[in-house]
C-alpha cells in the first residue's frame, strides 16, 4: 500500500512540474488546485504557440492593449504603429494579468503592474519584468511568430 501511495505522490508530482505536455490522465488527481498550481512555476513554460492569430492591429488601442487569456499573451501598442507582446502570466505569483490600463499592464491578484513598451515592472509587488513575446505584424493582422 505504502508504494501504491508513493507511485500516486511522484504522479503528482510530475504532473505538478510538467507544464503543457501533461497527459489528461496525468492532471486528472490534480483537480482541486488547478487554477495556480501549473502557473507558480515557470512563466517561461506557457507560451503560446507560434502561427495563431490574434487580432487585427486596430483591435489594440494605442497606449494600450489587449489581454488574450487563451493563448497567455498580452498584446500592447506603446505608440501608433508599434506593437509588443508579453507573456499574461504575472511574475509574482504565477496569475494571469487581468488588463491593461492607464500604461500598464495589471495583475488582479496583488496588483502588479507592468509597462506597456517593455514588460519591466512598474509597480510590485512583482520583481521580474514580464518575458517578451514574438508576434509578427503583416498587413493589419497580428500572429503569434
């Protein structure tokens, strides 16, 4: 019995640090903590995947941006005509950043705010700046690169 347990614990705890490879099978005895337990670790194992389209370039305001909570990213115009992406997985604590607004970008969860040109932080209490995106902009269309 007592291995039955310990083959269940290192399951789970591989299932814990798997990041987006993990099987169905594999994040079925996680069901309770889903919702930050893949996110506290690696911001980096989150990003999205190259090729998806995103939006069109009229879509992101300038001075502002869009939050795209299905792909993890965050879509920004600092100035017209200039278009960045970061990743929307808070440096804090591992939440998905909620919006953007007067410049920053803004995590629900301990209001973290982050600069719309590089990511940095702008106010805490994160520490690490969010991790740069690569979008491709042609045309008016915008995709993951």
């Amino acid at each position: 019995m007592i291995a039955g347990v310990g083959a269940g614990g290192l399951a789970l705890a591989i299932s814990a640090c798997g990041g987006s490879a993990e099987t169905p099978a594999a994040t079925a005895p996680d069901a309770g903590g889903q919702s930050s337990a893949p996110q506290s670790g690696s911001p980096q194992s989150s990003a999205p995947q190259a090729g998806g389209a995103l939006a069109k370039t009229a879509d992101i305001p300038v001075g502002g941006g869009t939050v795209f909570k299905d792909q993890k990213v965050v879509v920004t115009q600092p100035t017209a005509g200039e278009f960045k992406a970061f990743s929307a997985i808070c440096t804090h604590k591992g939440c998905p950043v909620g919006s953007v607004a007067d410049g920053a970008i803004v995590c629900p969860c301990h209001g973290s705010k982050f600069n719309i040109a590089d990511g940095s932080v702008a106010d805490g209490p994160a520490d690490k700046p969010l991790a740069a995106q690569q979008i491709k902009v042609e045309g008016d269309q915008i995709t993951l690169a």
